[in-house]
C-alpha cells in the first residue's frame, strides 16, 4: 500500500523529471534564457495532466441510433 511520503517522493521525482525535460528542450532549441514560464508549465502538466481522449463509446451505451 502506498504511504503518504510513498506519495511524495513519487511527485518529487515527477517534478524533477518534468523539470529536467523542459531544460533539456530549452537547452536543445538554443534558448539563451531559461522559460521560467514553460517550466512551471511542465510541472503544472505534470501534476495536473489532461485526462485522455474519448475513446468511443463503450458497447452497453450502444443502441441502434448511435452504433455507427
């Protein structure tokens, strides 16, 4: 069972991973300057992030109206 600090560590390492990312992406374009901006984006994508596209609809929601 995850504990609370289990917890913590996991959203410690995420955000060190998006972090380190968004640098890297940075540092690749040959950015001169460090986007404080698109790093609190990342950190906030990866606390946050968006909830998957739709994938359909499943087979109980079918009828003969919407099973195209």
């Amino acid at each position: 069972m995850e504990t609370a600090k289990d917890s913590a560590e996991l959203r410690h390492q995420a955000i060190i991973t998006a972090l380190a990312s968004e640098l890297e992406r940075q540092a690749a374009s040959g950015a001169s300057r460090v986007d404080v901006d698109a790093l609190a984006t990342a950190v906030e994508a990866t606390l946050d992030p968006d909830p998957p596209m739709a994938e359909g609809r499943r087979p109980s929601e079918l009828n003969a109206t919407n099973d195209d």
